[in-house]
C-alpha cells in the first residue's frame, strides 16, 4: 500500500520504531506467510507428464482420515484461520482434515500447528496454516476444478487442495524435496496428485487449462505461460515481488478475451521462484533489473534477539512509509537495509 505524501505522520511512525528496534528490540507479532502441497497418482521424475488417469469424482477419490493431532488441527483452524476471516467451508474442513505434521521434518514436528512456517530442507519452508488456506480460498474450488501448483514442496498445500478437489497436478524444481513429498504421498495414501520434476515457470500444459494455478514461490513479474494455461474464469494466485523483500499476494482472474482483473491480498515473504524465471531475457544483464536501485544503500544492523516474526513486521512498516520517504526498505539477516528510490522507472 502506497502512503499519501500528506501523511507525514506515516513517516514519522516508522522511524520511531525504526529507532526502537535497532536500540531495544521488538515483541513478537502476527505475520502471515507462505502455503504448502500434498498428493498424487502417477508422477514423473524425468520431467515428463505422468500417465492419464481416470476422471474421478468427490464420491470416488481416495482422502485420507486420522485422528492423529486432531485436537490441534481444530484448535489451528479455529485460532488461526477462522479468527483471519477465511470462511469457505471447504476450505476449513480441508485445513482440519489434512494432518501438517505428516509434511514437516521430525525435528519440527512439535511446532507442526504453530503459526509460522517451518524449514523443509534444501532452503525450502512449508508456509504458514493461514496462508495455504487464503490462497486456497481465494481460488473458488469446487469438486469438479482441475488445480495446478508451482512449487511442490513438502506436498502439504497440494494435499489440502485434494481434500477439495482429485484433479490436482503440482510441479517441484528441487528433485530431493519432490522425491520427499512423492513418499509422503505413497505412504499416506494421497493416489490423486500427480506430481511432476521440473522447472513450473512455464506451467504443465498437457493438463492446461486449468480452473486454479496456484505458486508457492515468488517470481518478480506474472509467468505469462501460467496465464495461458488458465481458463476464461479461472483464477491464479501468486505472490509477486523480488527476492529479499516484501512480497505482494494478488489473485488474477481471467476474463472473456484474455483480460486480466487484479486482486492484491496481502504482503508476504516466499522464497524465490528459480529456474526461466531467473534468466536473464534478451538485452538484459543478470542484474539489469535493479542495477538502477543499487546505489546509496546503507545498512543498520539490528538486535540480535529478534525473532523472524518482528522482523517481518519492520519490513511491513517501513515498506508502508517507502513511497513517502522515497528509500526502500529490506530487513534480512538481522540486518536493516535501506536505499534511495531512483527517479527512472526501475521499481
């Protein structure tokens, strides 16, 4: 969200907390984050489409049930998401049916129902519970829609969309995490995701078109691929924005003649989209997109006691006050970065 340049008050809101947290620190505080995948049929290690399976219906496909962890299962959906404003039923019985600790390592498998996301291996999270359920919501899933995911993961969000839905096709770059979330998936039973090694930047196109798409890491601009790949009414969300700063979550829906509406949800943190989307097109050097932002920067280092949660919500607020101050703010590495916008059209 951009800031009046009449609110001054903004500005100056920021930089005392800007003063607060580099000499005393913050509290923790609510943040939301990224989602995760489960599921799958036949899947395909080389890059190829996996076999034709049989159209299956809600009556038909295999969901499975446990009372492991039900108790926090309910306690999530209700304190997490409910509590946020998510309100699809579907939605909320797929987030208590689908266990998260049969998706995160042994070593997180005690904070598997907090609300935060957790590290999955080779640089990876599994997103935050209210995150999966807003992005899955914000596809308007029925039964009968056929879903693409970008960016397996641990299979978590590709399971919750198969409680909702059996047509659910995903994509992982990182072989070892899509091998993982492939195991998982045989081992708990998870037979209609059909689960694909490859790089999802330009989509799955045997399956196209598609009703949803949605991408659990962050390109800096919309796959035009995805778009194409999606159906007249469909709907793709995505969070959107470069690496190492605040990233916006919007959902397009595509319209008669490939018109695009744009719906901006809220600001995130995912890891960033690899593969075609980190080349370089023609023309352009591996940093042509922001070598006219890397000047004047400065970085203040920040306390050490910080949790990740507090230095999210720094990078909200001073991301809020950058288009009154005109300097782009990026905490990472308990490190506060910050530069001056220039006045050419690099964004």
């Amino acid at each position: 969200m951009s800031i009046p340049a009449q609110h001054s008050s903004i500005g100056c809101a920021a930089l005392v907390l800007l003063t607060a947290i580099v000499s005393a620190g913050s509290a923790p505080a609510a943040v939301r984050q990224a989602p995760v995948r489960q599921q799958q049929s036949t899947t395909s290690i080389d890059g190829q489409a996996g076999a034709s399976r049989p159209v299956s219906t809600r009556d038909t496909w295999n969901r499975p049930r446990t009372e492991e962890a039900a108790a926090k299962r309910r306690e999530m959906v209700s304190r997490q998401i409910e509590a946020r404003g998510v309100s699809d039923p579907k939605v909320l019985d797929a987030m208590r049916n689908v266990p998260r600790h049969w998706f995160v390592s042994s070593r997180s498998r005690n904070l598997a129902y907090s609300d935060r996301p957790l590290p999955i291996g080779d640089g990876q999270t599994i997103s935050q519970p209210y995150i999966v359920a807003l992005m899955t919501e914000s596809l308007h899933l029925t039964a009968e829609s056929k879903v693409l995911e970008i960016g397996t993961g641990s299979g978590y969000q590709a399971a919750v969309l198969s409680d909702i839905t059996p047509h659910v096709f995903t994509i992982e770059i990182v072989e070892p995490l899509a091998r993982r979330a492939i195991a998982t998936f045989q081992k708990h039973g998870y037979d209609s995701i059909e689960t694909r090694v490859g790089d999802g930047y330009a989509g799955w196109v045997e399956h196209a078109p598609y009703d949803g798409i949605i991408v659990t890491c962050a390109p800096d601009h919309i796959p035009p691929k995805l778009i194409e790949q999606l159906r007249t009414g469909g709907r793709i969300c995505i969070p959107v924005g470069g690496e190492g700063v605040v990233q916006k979550l919007v959902v397009l829906t595509k319209r008669e003649n490939g018109r695009l509406e744009r719906e901006s949800l809220i600001p995130v943190r995912f890891v960033p989209m690899t593969g075609e989307a980190r080349t370089p097109k023609a023309g352009e050097s591996g940093d042509s997109r922001n070598s006219c932002c890397s000047t004047n920067r400065y970085r203040i280092p920040l306390r050490r006691g910080l949790c990740n949660q507090s230095l999210i919500l720094a990078e909200n607020v001073f991301s809020e006050a950058s288009s009154f101050w005109k300097i782009a703010f990026v905490v990472r590495r308990h490190t506060l970065t910050f530069r001056r916008k220039p006045s050419g059209p690099c964004r």
